[in-house]
C-alpha cells in the first residue's frame, strides 16, 4: 500500500489531493461557450480559491498544484474530473464535453511528478468524467451513465479499477440536456460510511433502494439547494465537510445527522461555473 496515493473512497480522510487555481483561461471564459451563468471575476475567484484551499490544509491535507499548460481551459480548475486514483495508480479518463478534452493528459504528468503511477488510459470511443463516478466503499465503484460517461466508458472502467472492485451502473435522467452537466454527484455527496448527501428527485429508484440495503441514511436537499449545489459536499473524513455557502438548510440536516460542517464563499469559482467543493478537488490519497 502506497503512502503516496490511493483513494477508493469518499470519505476517508483526505492527505492528499491536487486542486488548480484559476487563472487568466477561467476569468476570460466566455459564459455561452462554457455554460456558466456569467463571466467569472477572475481577481474575487483566486480569493475565493485560496480560502476554500485553506479549509483543505486545515483538515490536514497536502495540497498539491496542478500547474501545467492548459490555455482555454476553463473548466480545468474542476480537477477531479479528469481522473480517478486507486491503489494501484491512477485511471485517466475520457471527458465527455468536448471543451475540456486535454486536460486528461495535462493532469496525468502532474500526477506523475508526485509519485502516482499511470494504471490506465481510457481510449477510443470511450467517455467517463470524475463527477460521474462515486466510491460506495473501497470495493463498490458506481458509475453514472448519461451525457458525460458512456457505455464504452464504464466497460473500460471494468478493465481499469483493482480486479476485486464490483462497478454498479447508475442510468442518469436527461434533465436538461446534453449541453448542461448532470453528473451522478450532481444529486448525491457521500460523507460518512452510512450517510449520504441526496437530492431525491433525481435519485433512480434502484440505486436508493441499493443504498438503503446497504444501510446508508439520507441527508435530503429541499429544491431550492439543489439549485446553488447544496447535494455538492466533499468530506475531508468521516462526518467532516466542506460545502458551499448559502445551503443553510442542507447544511442545518447535515449538522443533525452528527457532521461537522464548514462552507466556503464560491460566487465565482462554483455558482457561476457549476461546480462545487468536491469538483474543485482531486483527493489521491485518503487513508
């Protein structure tokens, strides 16, 4: 077992993860192209990010800059789409909105510079982002399947993970469209081993009865924090989270279901562009 990375789990504590500031592509992203609400302030993002990477280090995580080349990549800040770290090395992925297509390789050198072997490269017609894939315990990989990861994709990812990982296929409703993003963790957070973060309109029917079974109880997001990513909760341990504020009543739930909640400001970095704390991180090593 390595000491350096391995994360096959959402809730273990976090010791190492890579995150990305934001830099001159992402306060120059043009809203219609990359589907952000609006032009993101690029002076207020940095302030914003260095704050919420405060909360990391304070939870006692190695912080880990993802600094290669990547113009016109806005969305490259979201470092955990690109990847997926097990404990035999990481899995490079395949995105499924074409824009983002390079930051795979941009982010599989950085993690080779910190000592995180490559395991596999996705390839071909295959697709699968990070967003989609959710670590129900270290064996039990869930995969969303819709507009971002593909059946070529989870096929692959059968080949990819440890060999004794069972992977469960999560069908993903339209929503609203191929150009907007509904990842599988769009409407679903772990955050503790019995305890996940859900919005349940979006919820299929047989992957909450298969949590159920598993004696998973359920943090519920009313409508209104589904809207500004109240189900987007990254724990850096057990019961531990970071979430975005202006989620009071999720945040409220969580607290009475016995975690300890802190929240970053995340006008720029998250609410325009869709992506909250745990898009913003790459965890490869929870231990």
């Amino acid at each position: 077992m390595s000491d350096l990375y391995g994360s096959q789990s959402m809730v273990a504590p976090l010791k190492r993860v890579v995150v990305r500031r934001p830099n001159e592509a992402f306060g120059e992203a043009d809203p219609a192209e990359w589907h952000y609400s609006d032009q993101p302030r690029l002076l207020e993002a940095i302030a914003e990010h260095e704050a919420f990477v405060n909360h990391l280090q304070q939870a006692g995580a190695e912080i880990i800059y993802h600094e290669e080349m990547l113009p016109h990549h806005a969305d490259a800040i979201f470092t955990h789409d690109p990847v997926i770290v097990t404990r035999e090395g990481a899995v490079v992925l395949k995105m499924g909105k074409p824009l983002r297509l390079g930051e795979e390789a941009a982010l599989a050198i950085s993690l080779q510079k910190h000592g995180v072997p490559i395991r596999y490269q996705l390839h071909g017609n295959a697709q699968a982002e990070g967003g989609d894939l959710l670590w129900i315990d270290e064996q039990t990989l869930a995969v969303g399947q819709g507009f971002r990861t593909n059946e070529v994709g989870l096929n692959q990812l059968r080949e990819a993970v440890p060999a004794d990982v069972s992977l469960i296929p999560v069908q993903l409703p339209y929503y609203s469209g191929p150009e907007a993003c509904l990842h599988l963790m769009s409407f679903i957070s772990i955050v503790d081993h019995d305890l996940a973060v859900v919005y349940p309109p979006l919820m299929p029917v047989p992957f909450w009865q298969l949590l159920e079974r598993r004696g998973f109880r359920f943090v519920e997001v009313p409508e209104s924090e589904f809207l500004t990513m109240g189900p987007n909760v990254l724990a850096v341990a057990p019961g531990q989270c970071i979430m975005l504020a202006g989620n009071p009543v999720t945040q409220d739930r969580l607290v009475a279901a016995g975690c300890r909640v802190v929240t970053y400001k995340g006008e720029e970095i998250s609410l325009k562009a869709e992506g909250g704390a745990t898009c913003l991180t790459r965890p490869i090593l929870r231990r």
